[in-house]
C-alpha cells in the first residue's frame, strides 16, 4: 500500500506558498511592507502518481496567512492535517503581473519531499491579488514510499490588516494634512465637483485620490469617484467578496462554509447575496445593489429614496438618476476616463489627462480651474502639486517606498513633514513651526498613543472588533467604553465612574439613554428606522410621522399639538403649519435650492445662486436687496440693501487677509506657518499681535502701547492662568474638564461642584456663601437654595415649558402659552395672589407681539415727539435729532451731542464724559467688565466665568463687599451686605419692572420706551440691572446699557460699535434685536433672542453648554469675518473659554452663519443639536421649519437628537 500522507503534505505546501507568494502581489510598486499580514486562498487540482496505485486526482481548497519581513515571506496555513510553516525566505518582488518560481524541500513528521512551485500574478484594481500556480515534485515517508504530484489551479490574496484599510479617508487620530494617514503615508484628497439635491440621498458627486492607489479608475491613476464604487465577485465557495469604496477603502467579506459572508477587520455592514447579485447594507440602513459582476447598479436610503446608475456597453457609467428624475451625464475618452459631468440645468465640470493616464485638469462649473502635477522620481502617478484657482499652490513630497513625507499649503504654510518608521510602528509628524508630535498604532492601523510637544500624551486602546474601549486624556482622565456584539457603544464611563447606558433593537436604532442619574429617556422607530416617538423619564411623548420616503410629515408634542410638513413630488419641503394653522410656504428651482420662503402674513425673502450654489442675491419682503460676489477663497463682497459695500481679500491658503469696509478702510490680518493669527492691524492703523505654544494655544496678546494678557494651560489644554493689567487669575478644574474654582486678580474666590451629568449643584461665593442647585429627572432646574435658605423653586408643564418661578419672598411669575409654545401671558403676583405686574399679549401669525394690555408698578411717563435720523456710509447713525455722532475708523461712536467715548484696542468703550460726569470702564484680559468708575466712585465685580459672565459679587474700591448675585435661570435676587435680599421681577424680555423686599413690598418701580430707554423710576435700592436684566445686562453710564459684548444705546435705538460676530448676526452691524425690542432681546449683545431662547440660553449656562462671551469679544476682528473656517474658528480655543470646553456646535454655526447664509459653509452637512444631552426640552429649540430638502433626522448615541441637512 502507498501511504497518501506526502500527497496531502505537498498539497498542504501547495496551500502555505500561495498565501506566502502573493504578499507581495498584493503591494506594488513596492516591496510588501515588514509585519504586513495577509490572507490568501488557493484553489486549483493536483495529480499524484504513486507505483502501486496509479495516479489521483485530488482537490486543493485550503485558505491562510502570510507575513513579511524584510522583503522575506513566511507563510503559514490551516488544513485538515494542522498548521504547517515554510519560510522560504521567498523573494517578495515588486509590480504586477510577476513571476517566479521556487524549489523547495520539506521535511516533518509526516516525512519529506521536494519540489518546484511556479506562480505569475495579475494585479487587479481592487487591491487584492490574483493568478495562477502550478507545482511539480516529489516526497517519501519514512518507510521510503515516494509519491510524485504535479498540480495547478488559481490564487486571489488580499491584505487584512491594515493594508487597503488605510486607504480612503483615515480616521481622524491617524491623519494629518491633506489628510495624510500617518502609518503607510497614503495622501488623499478628496473633492465635491457637482451637488444637486435630491430626496433623501442627496446627489454629489465627489473625487477621492489615494497615492498609494495605482489602479487606472475612470478618473486617472490614483482617482476614484463615490459612484466608482466596484465589488470583486468571489468565483466560488471559498474566496473572499471585496469591495473597493467610494473613497478608495478596502472593504473584505470571507465566505463561511455555509456561503454568508462575514465582514473582516472590525467592518460592521452586511453583503448578502440575492438573485440579482449582491446587497450591500451599511450600519445606517443604506443600500448598495450590485449585479452578478460586481457593478453598482443603485443606492439607496432606510426609506428606499434611490439613486440609479446606468452603464454603457463597455461598463462605463453613463447616467446618474435621483428618485426626483433628475440626472448627471458622463462622458468618456478613449481611455476610459471621464472627461465631463453635466447636470439637468447646463452645469458642466470638465476632466483632463496627461499620456500617463493622470488626471491633471478640472474645470468646475464657474470656470475655476483646479491642475495637477506629477513629478515624483519614483512614482509618476504621485500628485507632487496641486494648484486651485491658479493661485492657491498645494506640494507633496515622497519618499523611495512611496509614502508622503512633506504636505503643505500655499508657501509652506500650513504644512507637516512625516518621518516613518514602521518597525516600532510610529510616525513622527512635524508642523511648519518645528512642533513635533508621535502618533503610535498597532497592529491594526489603530493608534495607541500621541506624544505632544509639551510631552503630554493621550492613550488609546482597541478591543478584537478595532473598537475604541478606553481613552487616556492628556490631564490623565480615563474614559471607557463598552460595545454589544454589533459594535454599538453600550456604556460610556467617565474618569469618576459615572456611567451613561445605552440600549438599541435588531435594527441597530437607538431605543433608551440611561443619563448618569439613572435617567432613562425612550426611542420608538418604525420599521424604516425612523424615530416616531420619543418619551421622556416622566413618560411624556412626542411623536413623529412620516411619508415613504422618510420625510417628516407631522411632529405631534405631549400636549398633543400638531405641527404639519408637506412636499411636493421633488422631495423638497413646501409647507409647514404650526398647531394654530400658520403656514409657511417654500419654493425652490430645478436643481432643488430653496428660492424663496414666505411666512404667515405673506411676506417673502428670495435667494438667488450661482452655479457652485453659492447665494448671490437675497431680497427681502420690503424688496430691499443683499448682493454677494465670490471667488474660490470664499465671499469676496457684501452689498446690502443700502448699496454699502464690504470686501474682503485671501492669502494664498484661503486664510483672510484683508477687510475694506464701505468706507474704504482696511483691516489687515496675518497668520503664522500653521495658520495661527499672528498679527492684526485694525481700520485704524493700530497693530496688535499674537503668540502662541508648541500646541497652538494662544499664549500672549501684545498691544500697542506694550501692555500684554498672557495664558497658561494645564497638560489637557485647559487655560489655568491670566495675567493682565490688573494682576493673575487662577482657574482649576476636576478629572473631567469642568471649572471647579477660580480666583481673580484681587484674590476673590468662587468655587463649582457638580453633579453625575454635568450639572451645576453648588456654587460657593467668598466668605463660604453656599448657593445650591435641584434637578428634575430631565434634569430641569427645580430649586435654588441659598445659605441663608431662601428657596426658589421653578415649575414645568409637561412640554418642558417654564410655567412659574416662587421666590423665597413667596411672590411668583406665571407664565401661560398658545398652542405654538408661544408665551401670551405673564404674570407677577406676591403671596396673596395681587398684582405686581401682569402682562397679556396678542400675536400674529408670525409670533410678533400686536398688543399688550399691561398692569405694572410704573407706567412709561414721556412725551410724543418726532425725531429725525441720518445716516452715512456703513450705515452710521450721524444725526438724531439735535445730536450730531461722530465714528472713529474702527465705526466706534466717540462723539453724541456734547458726549464723547473713548475705546481700547478691543473697541471696548473705556471712558464717557458727558455734562453729567465721567464713567470709565476697566475689563479683564478676557475682555469682561469687572470695574465702573462713575466720578470717582469705584465698583468691582467678581465673575463667574463659565459661559455667560455673570456678576457674583460687587465690592467698592476697597474690596468691601457690597452685595451678592443670586442666579438661576437668569437673576433672581441681591443680597447687600446686611443680609437683606431684594427680588427682581421682570417683563416678558426679562427687564426689571418692580424689586420687592423679604416682606413682598415694593422697594424699586421702572418703566421703559419700547427701545428701552428708563420712562420712569423709583428707586430705594440701588440697582445696576433694569433693561434686559434678567439675563446679566447692565444699566451703567450716561444711560448706555452693557450687554457684555458691547454697548446699546436705547436713546438711538441701536449698538454703539459694530457687530463682534459681523454679518452672522446681521447685514447691519448696529442693529439691536431686528428692531424689534418688543419680542426680542440680545443679552450677550451678538444676536436676538426670544424669551423662551434666553430661557434656554440660561438653563445651557447652568449646566456649562456655553462658551464665555466675553471671549468672543476678546478678538471681534476675527470672530467677526463671517468667512472663517470651522477649523479657525475652533483653533483659537483659549479665547472661546478654555475654562470650559470646546466651542459648542450651535455657537460655531451662529458665529459663522453667513457661511450658511451665502453658501459657503465647508461641510457636507449641516448638524442642527436639537435637544441638549438626556433629550431633554428638545422641542424648545425645534428648527424643523427651517429644514432644506433631504434632510433626515436620528438620535446620536449620546441622546441627542440630530437633524442632518444637505448643504446649500
């Protein structure tokens, strides 16, 4: 009998060399990578002729691993008969379509033997390897029983880990630059040519270049599109399904022995095979059809809106179609290249190419031309330049093994050089200031740890599904994070053990948030996965209902009130109605930009826009015009209604540079090589300038006359110190990043404890004052307490609206509201229920206030009289009346009648000097207002600096206490330094009306113009909030009123400087609350705000939501170019309140508003945070009014509800 053992052994060898060899099929043009693993399947037949018993025909199926060592294979295989190991050392060649050949002994228990193994490899496009292997030779047992078999059959092998995963988009701890992924040096960049929009899935289409990319897509070497997207159909049982991405990722599916498909290497979406081929179905619900050969045929969404893709003969896609109808043509060269895209409307990109198969030219729809160049010596398909407009420059370097060691802007700026090295896998990235930081990864391509300059690191750790479990911050807090089986974030763990659960269905929908108090908040979906219901820990509902296509038709509230959406056959939104049947309507054009929105009382705005979408005209319901112009840099003008005009100019990295004003003044500003501000020269000529640490933290201001605000941080970039003019302030902070005490420059202390979620629970003042804080399970602020137990308790009705406020003197505010969640009544009454001050109003369709019947303290006392106003240039006020106004360049008013002002180099007002005395005015180095003088007489206040400065505490010259400052949501009483309280009672935009004592009586009465200005007063206390004072706005000098950023004038009815945030807040940048101060106030004197908002802009200070204003103030000249990009915008952190946390969201997007207003904002999608964390009073902040077309809403993992939008 001959033994078969050497026949199974060789085919066993068979199976190891074919996952040895095609390592480095896998990764031209260069050799395989050191510690690269790979998976190979082989597949083919072998003959084996023995003496004794002829020859058989035997199957080869068999699967295993490879690695690479120094340009050595080692393959290692699993087969019936075990593990087996060859180490050649094999060659590991470079290039496709090689071959080679290899013969080899063997020799174990089984026996030995010997033979040659020939391969030739093909190359494919999607990153994986394919070929043939043929083997010929002998083997003998023990016994001396010798065999001989030749065999042949084919190979694919494809790369697991990280390999083709680090192609694409990289994660964000793992790119830098353009971005460059920082473990194999692949450059990428990518492009949004042409968007139109479309139900549910709006239609872009975008370019992604890899370099380490070699396949000839249809847009060149190196270049694919989001529609490119191909899947490698496995020709058996056995070999992997893999799918190349839009961005040019790897995506592989192994085949279990059953013929499902199994994702690898933490890849959480399914491939299923049906009749048609194959569906692919991501995490989100999306859908990718593939026919039998691996070519996209539609996508889709959860609620099946699809975009259609139709080919040519040749396979060429030709068509692109939206559920609307709407389509985008493809036209080819003869190479197959795309040489242009057009759309319904005309808009046409164009695409060019050199001999080599390079895409070197786009031409976008406006005519701005985008070039490429490449000239890298070892790879002439590297993008070595890139050049935007003709003016903006881009340069890549490369080293001999293909990987991108220099990336930077325009001039060198904004770069980082890369240093590899892939033996202790880490990279070592330094920045165009010489700052360098370590980023380590693991096995996975999963970075495990970041050294920074300052020698602080963050660490990270991943579980077997690549899955972030726990994060070492760089102040040394620890996060965990806890994951199901589908990788959906369970558990969060924070550094003091609280912890918020998570639960979900079958369908991966979130269906419970379990807050840090043990609050549980519930999601309900239908089966398209769309929210229909919300309930909160009370139970309370709100419900959602939807169309087929997954457009919100009804939002139904607790009480259940009824708000209505319609659409038309586009998808686009044409209608809301609210509970009390006002309607908006909304129309749009052919490519489904909104043109024109007219509100209840018919009054319309329309939009105009230019090919790239960009809004050009905007016309008001008066017919007044805005005009913009824009070149590739972002807004070039502005010209509102007025006919003034703003211009504004780019450095070659589309940083602004220039700002001329209607008047022809200019602001310049510059930036430092990682485009950090450096200097800025106001419209007056005065230079201020900026340094920063090896982190880009802002670290000193330095003005003119050689004063200087300097800052210190902690290891997690938490500002912990600021010196400034009037000595240091000390801020402190607990493992989780909150503020917990700070100290200011004359050694006046406030500290901060919290609760599991974040919300304030105590506030101690100087002299071991305790003020605590109570919260409802939706965490809603209850109960205020005081030292002295004066208790203030607030009430809810079951939508979350403020319905009463008790004071500790038992006198109370009511509120009432309309079915809209609009407030129609206000009540203040003391404990026998008689008036104090009594407030109905009358609305109109659009929520404006038409009457008020009012019973209050004091009623206005003045005289009508008529008043003429002029205005110039900029729109500046220069005559009221008999008052001439005169402006400094920086529009600063400095001169009213006989007063004149003085201002810093911030354009704060510092001195007043009038018939009546002098005020002057002193600010901290974070631009708050912490003393008044008025003749000579001194008040100091002590802050609370997180988020919306508050005054705690007044003290005279001498540091002598004179009275304290309770808050809850907003200000509620003063306590003077007797220990007498005094209660504030306020109107419907939170101004005082009347101050009562601890005995209910009346000690203080005011009136007020609509404007503001004081009609009347009576006054036994002092008091430094009336107008607006509920919310922190002081009345101090010459009748001018502080709102923190800056100073209104309620005599002229408008600002006295311009606008910090410039045109987000408005194209008028002296306009107070759109000229209507009856509904409106501006408390942080940026932008409007309705009562119910500054009640929520209040409760998110309590809780810590909300940068310090006063922050923004510090650097108006920046903060206030609306053409700032969302990275500079977050890039000064140290001014946007560092003694709290990053800048939220929603204040990035009023900041930068404009950006949306004229098309410019830079991302893919708009994110509206509708509700703070646990879900709580989402409704008060509900914008689905304000929804384009194709937006979709879900919850976040955190509780938070999103709405995404396409961006206009």
């Amino acid at each position: 009998m001959v033994p078969s053992k050497p026949r199974r052994l060789l085919v066993k060898i068979i199976i190891i060399l074919i996952g040895s060899f095609t390592i480095s099929l896998a990764t031209p043009p260069h050799e395989a990578g050191a510690g690269e693993e790979w998976a190979g399947i082989g597949y083919g037949t072998t003959i084996t002729c023995c003496p004794d018993e002829g020859c058989e025909e035997e199957t080869v199926l068999g699967g295993g691993t490879g690695t690479v060592e120094d340009g050595l294979g080692t393959g290692v295989a699993s087969t019936d008969m075990g593990d087996l190991e060859i180490s050649g050392p094999f060659p590991m060649k470079s290039g496709a379509g090689f071959t080679g050949s290899k013969h080899i002994s063997y020799e174990d228990e089984y026996g030995s033997g010997e033979g040659d193994i020939y391969w030739e490899g093909v190359r494919t496009s999607y990153s994986t390897a394919k070929g043939t292997w043929r083997t010929d030779g002998h083997g003998c047992d023990d016994s001396g029983n010798c065999c001989y078999s030749a065999g042949h059959g084919t190979f694919v092998a494809y790369q697991i880990s990280p390999g083709d995963r680090n192609k694409g988009a990289p994660i964000p701890e793992a790119s830098e630059a353009e971005p460059v992924n920082i473990i194999n040096g692949n450059m990428y960049i990518i492009k949004t040519d042409l968007t139109t929009f479309s139900p549910g899935i709006p239609f872009v289409f975008t370019r992604a270049y890899n370099s380490v990319e070699e396949a000839d897509g249809p847009l060149g070497r190196g270049w694919t599109h989001n529609f490119n997207i191909r899947m490698f159909v496995p020709q058996d049982g056995y070999s992997p399904a893999i799918i190349n991405d839009k961005d040019g990722r790897v995506i592989i599916f192994e085949q279990s022995d059953c013929g499902e498909f199994e994702p690898v290497a933490g890849e959480v979406s399914a491939l299923i095979k049906n009749a048609s081929g194959y569906l692919w179905e991501k995490k989100d619900k999306s859908c990718y059809a593939f026919d039998a050969e691996g070519i996209l045929q539609w996508v889709s969404d959860k609620n099946e809106n699809r975009i259609s893709l139709s080919y040519d003969g040749s396979g060429r896609l030709t068509t692109i179609a939206d559920t609307a109808g709407r389509t985008c043509k493809l036209t080819y060269d003869t190479c197959g290249h795309i040489t242009s895209i057009s759309d319904s409307t005309g808009r046409i990109v164009s695409y060019q190419y050199d001999a080599n198969g390079n895409l070197v030219q786009v031409t976008d729809p406006v005519g701005v031309i985008t070039n490429y160049e490449y000239a890298d010596l070892n790879d002439p398909h590297n993008i070595t330049k890139q050049i935007i407009g003709g003016t903006f420059t881009y340069t890549y370097g490369y080293d001999e093994q293909d990987r991108c060691i220099q990336a930077s802007g325009p001039c060198g700026e904004n770069g980082a050089g890369f240093e590899y090295h892939p033996e202790g896998r880490f990279t070592v990235i330094t920045d165009s200031r010489g700052n360098t930081r370590i980023k380590y990864y693991n096995a996975d391509g999963k970075v495990t740890r970041i050294v920074y300059p300052d020698a602080s690191e963050e660490v990270f750790t991943w579980d077997e599904r690549l899955n972030k479990i726990s994060e070492t911050r760089q102040d040394g807090s620890v996060w965990q994070y806890e994951y199901d089986g589908k990788g959906n974030l369970i558990k969060v763990i924070g550094p003091l053990g609280h912890q918020r659960t998570m639960t979900y269905d079958s369908n991966d929908n979130l269906t419970s948030l379990t807050d840090e108090r043990g609050q549980k908040t519930a999601y309900a979906y239908d089966t398209s996965g769309n929210l229909i219901q919300v309930s909160d820990p009370y139970n309370t509902t709100s419900a959602f209902s939807y169309d087929s296509k997954g457009q919100i038709l009804t939002f139904t509230d607790s009480r259940g009130n009824t708000t209505t959406y319609a659409y038309d056959t586009q998808g686009n939104l044409v209608s809301r109605t609210d509970p009390l049947g006002n309607k908006i309507i909304y129309q749009y054009d052919s490519l489904g930009r909104r043109i024109s929105i007219t509100d209840a009382r018919g009054h319309t705005i329309t939009y105009r826009y230019d090919a790239l979408n960009r809004v050009t005209k905007i016309t008001d319901g008066l017919g007044g015009i805005i005009n913009t112009t824009h070149t590739q840099a972002g807004l070039a003008s502005l010209t509102d209604a007025n006919n003034n005009t703003t211009r504004f100019q780019y450095d070659v990295l589309n940083q602004l540079t220039v700002t001329t004003d209607p008047q022809g003044n200019t602001k310049t500003l510059t930036y430092d090589r990682n485009g950090n501000l450096a200097s800025r020269i106001d419209y007056k000529g005065t230079s201020t300038t900026y340094d920063y640490d090896s982190l880009d933290r802002l670290t000193a201001i330095q003005y003119p006359d050689n004063s200087r605000v300097s800052f210190t941080y902690d290891s997690a970039g938490r500002m912990t110190g600021m010196t400034d003019s009037l000595g240091t302030s000390i801020y402190s902070y607990d493992s989780v990043g909150r503020l917990i005490s700070y100290t200011n420059a004359y050694g006046q202390s406030v500290s901060y404890a919290y609760d599991e979620t974040g919300n304030l629970l105590r506030i101690t003042y100087p002299g071991n004052k305790v003020v605590s804080y109570t919260y409802d399970a939706l965490n809603r602020l209850t109960q205020v307490t005081d030292w002295a137990d004066r208790q203030t308790k607030y009430t809810y009705n079951q939508e979350g609206d403020l319905i009463q406020v008790t004071l500790p003197n038992d006198t109370k505010a009511q509120y009432t509201y309309d079915d809209s969640g609009r407030m129609t009544s206000l009540r203040n009454l003391n404990s026998s229920d008689l008036v104090i001050a009594i407030y109905n109003y009358t609305l109109d369709e659009n929520g404006n206030i038409i009457s008020e019947e009012r019973n209050q303290p004091l009623e206005p006392t003045f005289q009508s009289m008529s008043v003429a106003y002029r205005y110039g240039v900029d729109n500046r006020l220069l005559h009221a009346g008999n008052n001439n106004i005169s402006y400094d360049k920086n529009g600063n008013l400095i001169t009213k009648g006989n007063n004149t002002y003085q201002y810093d180099y911030e354009n704060r007002l510092t001195s007043i000097t009038s018939s009546q005395g002098s005020w002057e005015y002193g600010y901290d180095g974070m631009g708050n207002r912490v003393i008044v003088r008025q003749n000579g007489d001194e008040h100091r206040f002590l802050i609370d600096p997180r988020g919306i400065t508050k005054v705690l505490a007044e003290y005279d010259g001498s540091n002598t206490l004179k009275a304290y400052y309770i808050y809850g949501l907003g200000l509620l009483y003063k306590v003077d330094g007797m220990e007498h309280a005094y209660y504030y009672h306020f109107n419907n935009i939170g101004s005082t009306v009347a101050m009562t004592d601890d005995s209910e009586k009346l000690v203080n009465k005011y009136a007020y113009t609509p404007f503001g200005m004081i009609a009347g007063t009576e006054e036994l206390v002092s008091n430094h909030f009336r107008y607006v004072g509920r919310f922190g706005v002081m009345d101090d000098g010459e009748d001018l009123v502080y709102m923190r950023a800056r100073y209104y004038d309620p005599e002229l009815g408008r600002f006295i400087t311009k606008d910090p945030i410039g045109f987000a807040g408005g194209v008028n940048l002296y306009a107070y609350s759109l000229n209507n101060p009856v509904r409106y106030g501006d408390p942080q004197g940026l932008m409007k705000r309705e009562l119910i908002r500054i009640l929520k802009l209040a409760r998110d200070d309590l809780l810590g939501l909300i940068p310090t204003v006063s922050a923004w103030r510090s650097l108006p000249s920046i903060y206030g170019e609306e053409n700032l990009t969302l990275r500079k915008l977050k890039g000064i952190q140290a001014l946007l309140g560092l003694i709290l946390s990053p800048v939220p969201e929603n204040l990035i997007n009023e900041v930068a508003g404009v950006k949306e207003m004229f098309g410019e904002w830079e991302r893919a999608i708009e994110n509206y945070h509708v509700t703070g964390k646990s879900g709580k009073q989402f409704e008060s902040e509900w914008p689905l009014g304000n929804f384009p077309p194709g937006s979709s809403l879900m919850i976040m993992n955190d509780g938070t509800i999103l709405i995404e939008t396409p961006s206009r």
